[in-house]
C-alpha cells in the first residue's frame, strides 16, 4: 500500500520513497524496533526531492550489516575527512573487523536502523535510539551526495519518530552536517565535543527539532 505525505520543500520535483517492509522474526533480532507498529509496515511516498531516480528508504536487513558500516567508512572518509584532522578520521572510520561487524549487530542500544537505496544500490544509513529521543546516525556515500537522500533518511527517521510517541529528536552533529540539518530544522543547542573510539574527541554540535 502506498501513502502519501506532505513533505516541508516545494522547490524540488517529487520523488523519493520511504518503504516500510515485514520483518521475519530472524530479522527483527537486528532491528527490534521495526516489529512495533503496523504502521511501519506500510509504503510512504513523499514528494520533493531533487534527482530524478526514487530514493527508497527502508529497515536494514541483518544480511546488509556490512553494507551499512561501509557506507558509513565511505562518507566519513569521502565527505567529512577534509573537516576533521586524521586521527579523528581513524578513529571515526575505523577499519570493518568481523568482532565489529558482530558488535554492530548485537545493536546494545536498540537502534533501529535504515537504509536508503538509489536504482538499486545501497547508498544511505541512517539510525534512530527511540529511548533517548536520538537521531543517531545519518550518513550518505559521496557518489550519492547531495541528492536528496539524507533528507529522505531524515524524513524517514522523523516519521518513525513521530510514530513511537517522540516529540523531539536530539542529535550530535558532525561539523560537516551541520549546514544539513539546519536546512532541515534542527536547531544549535551548544557547540562541544564528542567522544568517539578509543578516547578521541571530535568536534562536534548538539542540536534538536521538536516533531
Ligand atoms: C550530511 C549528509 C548526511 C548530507 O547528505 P546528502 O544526501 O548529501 O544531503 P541532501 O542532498 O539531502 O541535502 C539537503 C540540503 O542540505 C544542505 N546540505 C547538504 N550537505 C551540505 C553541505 N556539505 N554543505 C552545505 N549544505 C549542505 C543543502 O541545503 C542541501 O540542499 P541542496 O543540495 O539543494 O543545496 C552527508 O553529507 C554525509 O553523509 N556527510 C558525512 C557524514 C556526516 O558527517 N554525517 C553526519 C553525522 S552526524
């Protein structure tokens, strides 16, 4: 089934699609979260993005764990390396080891986690910890950038969001995307550091949006 959503940009023609998808109880173990509502389950259209070619945002499956780190290995190092100084890089990308990979998809922090798919290609993550209101993780790989599909996966996130009883999304941001979520309507609450693997700090800006 296919709904239609509003969506905030009228600048840009239609064109990307949220896909909610059934879930086996194998793969819910990975993505808990994605057996909570019914809702979920439905298609979203949402018109207004920028490339011509559908970007379709839907629940990771367990089998594209792997996938989904190294996007996120090809976006840090692609589009945020030329902001940050090398050991934040390192650390912030560090290389996929098996022990990660099995750390990732024991999921602690019950992320539920996203992937948006552009012609067929994964290109786009995206996460969201329903218990601390977080938007965790929204990351593109530079051969898709700027073409509408972090703002799908924000949409996306939202969406999910809204849906759990969330008013309010929290965030830290990279200082690469904080034009990005500003667009998008998040707002700076205090600019600080984060601490990521092994200790190191990198720059980074707390900033939230109510729903
Ligand atoms: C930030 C990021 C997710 C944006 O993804 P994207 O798919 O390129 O973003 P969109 O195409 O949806 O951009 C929407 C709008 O945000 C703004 N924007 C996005 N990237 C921007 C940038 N680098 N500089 C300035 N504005 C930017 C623009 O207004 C853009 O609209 P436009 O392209 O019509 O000008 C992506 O650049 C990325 O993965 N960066 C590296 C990883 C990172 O830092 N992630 C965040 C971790 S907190």
């Amino acid at each position: 089934m296919l709904r239609t959503a509003r969506f905030a940009s009228e600048r840009r023609p239609p064109c990307f699609v949220v896909r909610g998808e059934r879930h086996s109880e194998q793969n819910c173990g990975t993505i808990p979260c994605l057996q909570r509502s019914d809702a979920w389950f439905e298609d979203t259209v949402i018109p207004a993005l920028q490339s011509s070619m559908p970007v379709i945002v839907r629940g990771m499956q367990a089998d594209e764990a792997r996938r989904f780190l190294e996007i996120h290995h090809e976006s840090v190092r692609g589009l945020a390396a030329t902001d940050y100084p090398t050991n934040v890089i390192e650390a912030w990308a560090a290389p996929i080891t098996d022990e990660r990979l099995q750390r990732f998809l024991q999921n602690g922090d019950d992320e539920i986690r996203l992937i948006a798919e552009v012609d067929g290609e994964l290109v786009g993550i995206g996460a969201l910890v329903i218990a601390n209101s977080e938007l965790r993780a929204c990351y593109v790989s530079p051969t898709a950038a700027r073409r509408g599909v972090g703002t799908a996966l924000v949409a996306e996130i939202e969406r999910l969001a809204r849906d759990h009883g969330l008013r309010e999304l929290h965030l830290e941001s990279s200082v690469t995307a904080e034009p990005f979520y500003a667009v998008l309507g998040y707002d700076i609450e205090k600019r600080g550091e984060h601490m990521i693997a092994h200790g190191v700090p990198m720059a980074a800006i707390t900033m939230r949006k109510s729903l």
